[in-house]
C-alpha cells in the first residue's frame, strides 16, 4: 500500500516548488496597469436556430472585449435569382418564397409588384384588401418567430413558448387562406391565387381580438424585466446618422429614430386606406429595436383588423394572361418586410423569361453593421446584437 501511495498525486505542498514560486512572484513584480496581450481570434456562431453552419462571425477579442466582427456569408448560396432567370414568370414564385422563408408573402408580394410595374393590368380593390390582410398577418408571424429566438439566445426560455402558442394561430389561419404553413405562394400578378373563406374570416377576427392582451403578457413577462433591460440597454449602439449612411431599413432604421416606413413613405398597394402609426424609437440601441418590433405587431393588428372589418366584395383577381410577358424595360419595387426594405430589380424583353431578376434582402444590408455595433462591447453582447438584427439566413444568401 505505501508504495502504491507514493505514485499517486503530489501532496498539496509538493504542487509548487521553491523555483516556481519565485519565478510566479518575479511575474506578478513585472506585472503593470497596463498588460501586453495578444488579440485572441474567434469563430463565433451559431447563437440563432438558422445559424448551423451557414454564418461565421470572425471576432478578434481583446479578453472579453470585442475589438472587430467580420461576418463570412455564402454557406447558403442557392442562385434563387439565377434559377428565377431561367423560369417563366409565374414559375419562379414557389423559388422565391424561399429566400425569406419566414415572410414569404412579403417574396410574392415584391415579385407580383415588380411584375404588374411592367404590365397594364388593375387589381381588384378586394385583392389589394386581401394581400394587406395576409402580409400583415405574416408579419406577426415573423416577429414572433424572432422575439422568441432572441429570448431564447439570451437564456429566457419561457417566452419561446409564448411566442410559439400564438404563432401557431397565425399558422392555421394563413393556412386556410393559401394551404400552406410556410412557403404560400399566394400573392400573385393580379390579385390572389384565391379567395378568403369565411373560416379565414372568423379565425382572423377572433386572433385580432386577443393578440393585444398576449402581447401585454410579452411586455409584463420581458419588457420591465431587470435582467433584460441591464443585458440590452446600451449595447449595439447605431446612431442615426451611421444607420442612414449604412442603408439600414426595418427595425434597425426606425430604432434608430428615423421615421422611414415604405408603407407611409411610398404607399403601395391599398395601405393607404389604413390607419396606423410607425414604430419608432431613439435609444438607437439593442432595447430600442426590441420595443419597435412589439409596437409593429400592435400597429399590425389594427390595420387586420381594418382589412377584415372593410373588406369590399368583388374579384380576388384581374384576368392576366396564363403565359406572363410584361413589357420591355426595367422597374425597381420595393415593400416594408418584417425586416426592412425588400426589393425587386427587373429587367424584361418582353418575353416570357425575365432578363434579368434581383432581390434587395435587408438581412444582407442590415448584417454589414454588426461590426460597428459590437465593437467595445464583451462577448457575450455581441449574442443580443446579432440577435437584435432579425436576420434570415435564407434573406442573406439567396
């Protein structure tokens, strides 16, 4: 027994020699203020549900303090504009709807806007209506879908669940308007693919009914919360002028105290006829582009609610040829998506192919200024910060 003992771990005392001792005291006699350390590099990722493997945020750190962001993209690449160039018009909307995955009424939306720029065709007033209705539904959906993530990367789990239970609602309901959860396919040139039943009628209304009060639950639960106003007050600062001059647009612009929405700025569609107020903040930080993105989703329900109480009767849809070719030329359009200004360049030669098709992401605009947000701030900031931007990886690299 006594000479298996001397083979075992070192007595406490025996840890540290009379040397080692003398040479850690020589260390800590050179020790400054001030130390000379080396810059420590990082791969970060993923802290969000789309992030596995298709974003890399190279970090250069200082200890705990971030010093640069560099976010590598293109895991994701899957030339949804170059496949849409090779698709006669109407084939490319099931391809687009996947960019943004998660708003992907708003990808038909600025396909059909793009389109019906270049052709001579009027929609219906109960088309408009309709098309209002179910974007603005889709972008409840879309926010809840992120206001439970980014609890969840900030360690709450409780309001995932939340944000679950009432995003299902939104599910059912957008499902009984186009037969499918997700991807709908639903908004096209001239109207909709078809029309609102009178279940998607029923459901809406009794959702607009109860939503304000499950948000005053998501405030009660997370807005006033001591833990979450000390991790995101401050933290990813962006001031105006920076968000201007970065081409921000969504929540990040109007966070920043800009007051820039499309949907106001450069009405399309029946937005006029709504009345609604514009989410805007000034803390120009992480808190204020969480409390404009709950503002956004009261606003939301008030103009469903509008659509659905005005409704006008008539057609779902103009009477377009079954073969699109617009006109030769060029258009731009551009909408307010759950993520800012989504855009579509189009260029036609007035056959049934386009020439050229581009899609104007805001997820891709709006991740160019990570770095600048999360400079001096500590690791574990930089988590809310990317959270905050809202992006969608598919709305990233299409």
């Amino acid at each position: 027994m006594a000479r298996m003992l001397r083979h075992m771990r070192p007595r406490p005392k025996d840890l540290f020699s009379e040397r080692a001792k003398y040479e850690r005291d020589a260390r800590l006699e050179k020790r400054t203020d001030t130390l000379d350390t080396e810059d420590l590099i990082l791969n970060m990722g993923p802290q969000h549900p789309s992030t596995h493997g298709v974003l890399r945020l190279k970090v250069k750190t200082d200890g705990e303090v971030v010093k640069e962001v560099i976010p590598y993209l293109g895991y994701l690449h899957r030339g949804i504009e170059k496949n849409c160039e090779q698709k006669e018009y109407l084939q490319f909307f099931p391809i687009v709807d996947r960019a943004d995955y998660l708003s992907s009424m708003f990808n038909n939306m600025i396909c059909t806007q793009a389109i019906e720029n270049l052709m001579d065709v009027e929609v219906p007033d109960r088309a408009q209506w309709i098309r209002v209705a179910v974007m603005e539904l889709n972008r409840i959906a879309s926010h809840l879908l992120w206001f439970g993530t980014f609890l969840l990367d900030l360690g709450a789990l409780t309001p995932f669940f939340y944000a679950l239970r009432d995003r299902e609602d939104l599910m059912d309901i957008l499902e009984l308007a186009s037969g499918a959860r997700l991807l709908y396919n639903y908004i096209r040139p001239g109207g909709v693919r078809s029309d609102v039943n009178p279940a998607f009628i029923k459901k809406s209304h009794e959702f607009v009914k109860k939503f304000p009060g499950y948000i005053d639950e998501y405030e009660e639960l997370v807005t006033g919360n001591a833990i979450f106003v000390e991790r995101v007050t401050g933290v990813g600062v962006i001031s105006k002028e920076r968000a201007v001059a970065r081409a921000l647009s969504g929540p990040m612009l109007r966070g920043s105290g800009v007051n820039w929405d499309l949907r106001k700025n450069e009405p399309y569609g029946a937005y006029p006829k709504f009345k609604f107020d514009v989410a805007v903040e000034d803390g120009c930080d992480v808190m204020a582009r969480y409390k404009v993105r709950m503002m956004e989703m009261r606003q939301s329900t008030r103009i469903i609610k509008q659509a659905l109480d005005g409704l006008p009767e008539g057609e779902y849809t103009a009477k377009v040829p079954a073969i699109l070719k617009p006109k030769a030329g060029v258009t731009y359009a551009r909408i307010e998506s759950p993520r800012g200004e989504l855009g579509a360049y189009l260029v036609s030669d007035g056959t049934k192919k386009p020439v050229r098709f581009h899609l104007r992401a805001p997820s891709f605009v709006n991740l160019a200024a990570i770095d600048e947000m999360g400079r001096g701030h500590m690791i574990a900031d930089l988590v809310a910060i990317l959270g905050s931007v809202d992006i969608v990886l598919g709305d990233v690299d299409r």
